[in-house]
C-alpha cells in the first residue's frame, strides 16, 4: 500500500483505484470473477479521475493470473478478453486521451512518432498482461495433470487390490474344489469301512476292529481337512486326480525336460501326509518351480531342498534373479497370481510361507506342518 500511495496525487479521488485493486487482489483465489470485475472499476476510477500510471496497477497481473488459473471457463476467456481490452485502453488513454483533457502525453516525448508511440505502449502493456494470464494457464494445467496422475494413480490402487481379492478368491475355489475330492473319497471309505463293520460285528470281530481302525485313520485325516475349509465348497468340482508327494518325481522329470537345470536335495524319508497337506506342498514346488523357469535367469541353475522332518515338511526353493542385486521381502498380495495363491494354500494347511531377494537370487521358504498320516 505504501508502494501503491508513492505515486498518487492529491486528489481525493485517488485512493478510490487502490481501493478497488486492493479488494480485487484479496478476493482473486475466492472468486476470480468478482476480482475481475472489480479490477474493472478501479481501472474505470482512474480512467474518470485522470490520474497518473502506479506502482499499484501491477495488481491486475494477479487478477488475470487467478482468472487462468482458478476461474470457471467463462472467467477464465474474460480474463484473456480483459488483458487484450486492457491493453488496448492503457494504451489509447495514455498516449492519446490524456493530450485531449490537457494531460500529459508521455510517450511522444520520449519517441518521435505518435504511431510508434503507440504500438510500443500496446505490445508491451499486451505482453505483461497477457503473460500473467498465460502464466496461471500453465499452473492451472500443471495442476490438472498432477491431479490426474494421482487420481490414475489411486485407481491403479484400486485395480491392484481388487485383482488380488479376485486371485485370492479364486485360490479358495481351486482349492474348494481340491478338498471336496478329498472329503468326498474320505467319507465314502468312512461309510464303506462302517457297513463292514455293522455286518461283520458278531460273525467275525476281528474284521470290524480293523475296520473301525482304518475309520478312525481316514476320519482323522478328514478332520484336517475339513479345518482348512475357509468357505463354501462350489458344486461344478473337477473329477481330475489330486496330485500327492508321490508326484515328485514326476513333476521333477516333466521340468527337467522344459529345460529346468534342477538341482535336488531331500533329507529324510519321504512320509504320507494328510491329503490336503500333499496337495498344498505339491502345489507350492510346483509353482515355484513354475516360476522359477519362467522368471529366473536364463540357463542358471534352481536349487531345491526338501526336508522331511517328524511333524512338518520344510521346503526351500532358490533360484538366480534376471536383475541381479535386488534385496528384500516381496510383497505377496501384488505379485501376480503365483505367490498369493501359495500363500493361501501354505496358510490354509496351517503352514507359512515367505518370498524375497537375497544376494541376487529369489528364496522361496515354505513349511507344512502336520497332518503326517496314521
């Protein structure tokens, strides 16, 4: 303000301009609009008042910058049709309107030519008002850009932990299908193993006793089982066989053949485990291995140990990264489909599983505890 009153005169009028771009530049970011119109009206008081240019007309600038940058559509072509008109008034008023009333006509004292006078004043009051306006253009779609990107980049968000719950969901239901086949089989020797028995009781005891024997062996199983049953089992079940740790070999010779350099190493006896627990190890190598062939370098060797243990199977996969150097966990829940779907099946078997870098190569540990079969 002090700036603004340096250059007025003693008019009492004079404070009116000031007073209007003070108000103007207060309410820019509130409303662009009412800061135009009011930019307008002190521009009008000192036009009507005959006063000399100030310091504060620069106020103007941060009006048309707001109306680029925060005003609607309308606000905003006003605010370039306002620095065009601007110019253009400046120009005629200081060059040519002041002469008439009997004021001061700056430029033709400065440079020879009222024509060349004029343009001058008109391109260079054209250029600093229409820069300001340019100017909030720019941020304003900066802006924009940086708003989009963060809304695209939420939505990614979104899509990512959508798709997750889709994999996860769709894990449950393989494996939905996988137990019935189990619970199915168990209970139809449990129901074999009891009709035998029923009749077998008074005639021959010992064929009964090694019946209820062989009952409480499958029920036990299907007990396990049962536990890892999370939701409702789908009624289109596949009729496929289930795939058990006898399968190793199998699957072993079917990767090795694909061209996986596959190096083994298994301490301790191969034991039976619960039907869901089989399935859910083999499951693990076998993805494992999977992703290993897939995603692994190139012609590098995978290392894979089993150990069989009393109470649990502990299964370590390794293999070297196409990216060498990268350390760390990896987060499961947004890698694809392979790893959540182990998880599920390691967590659903009441086992862990974890997944990272370390030294260049991809670790894959896994434990299936219990469930050793009778």
């Amino acid at each position: 303000m002090v700036a603004g009153l340096s250059g007025l005169g003693s008019e009492r009028l004079q404070f009116l301009p000031l007073l209007f771009v003070t108000a103007a530049i207060a309410v820019r970011r509130l409303s662009p609009g009412a800061a135009l119109a009011l930019a307008w009206v002190s521009a009008a008081a000192q036009l009507g008042s005959r006063l000399d240019p100030s310091i504060h007309n620069l106020g103007i600038c941060a009006v048309l910058y707001a109306t680029a940058a925060y005003g609607g559509r309308l606000v905003r072509w006003l605010g370039l049709a306002s620095a065009i008109a601007g110019a253009l008034v400046a120009t005629l008023y200081l060059v040519v309107l002041r002469s008439w009333f009997g004021g001061v006509s700056y430029f033709p004292i400065m440079f020879p030519g009222q024509a060349r006078d004029f343009s001058l004043l008109f391109f260079g009051s054209l250029a600093l008002l229409t820069l300001s306006w340019v100017s909030g253009l720019l941020i304003r779609s900066t802006r924009a850009g940086r708003e989009a990107r963060e809304r695209e980049a939420a939505a990614l968000h979104e899509a990512d932990l959508a798709e997750s719950r889709v994999v996860l969901e769709q894990e449950r239901n393989r494996i939905a299908r996988d137990m019935h086949d189990v619970v199915a089989h168990t209970l139809a020797v449990v129901i074999a193993q009891a009709d035998g028995a029923r009749f077998a009781a008074s005639a021959r005891p010992a064929v009964a006793v090694g019946a209820l024997e062989t009952i409480s062996s499958v029920a036990r199983d299907a007990l396990g089982d049962v536990r890892m049953l999370l939701a409702e089992l789908r009624h289109d079940e596949g009729s496929t066989p289930q795939p058990a740790v006898a399968d190793f070999d199998a699957l072993f010779a079917q990767l090795r053949a694909a061209g996986l350099d596959l190096r083994l190493r298994e301490t301790g006896e191969r034991v039976a485990l619960g039907a869901g627990h089989e399935i859910a190890a083999y499951r693990i190598v076998q993805e494992g291995l999977t992703n290993a062939l897939r995603h692994g370098a190139p012609g590098q060797p995978v290392a894979l140990e089993l150990d069989w243990g009393a109470d649990a199977l502990e299964i370590e996969l390794s293999n070297e990264l196409k990216e060498a150097g990268a350390t760390g966990p990896v987060p499961i829940a947004g890698r694809g489909h392979g790893l959540p779907g182990m998880q599920e099946r390691a967590q659903l078997a009441g086992g862990v599983l974890s997944a990272g870098a370390e030294s260049g190569r991809f670790v894959l540990r896994a434990v299936i505890p219990g469930g050793v079969a009778a």
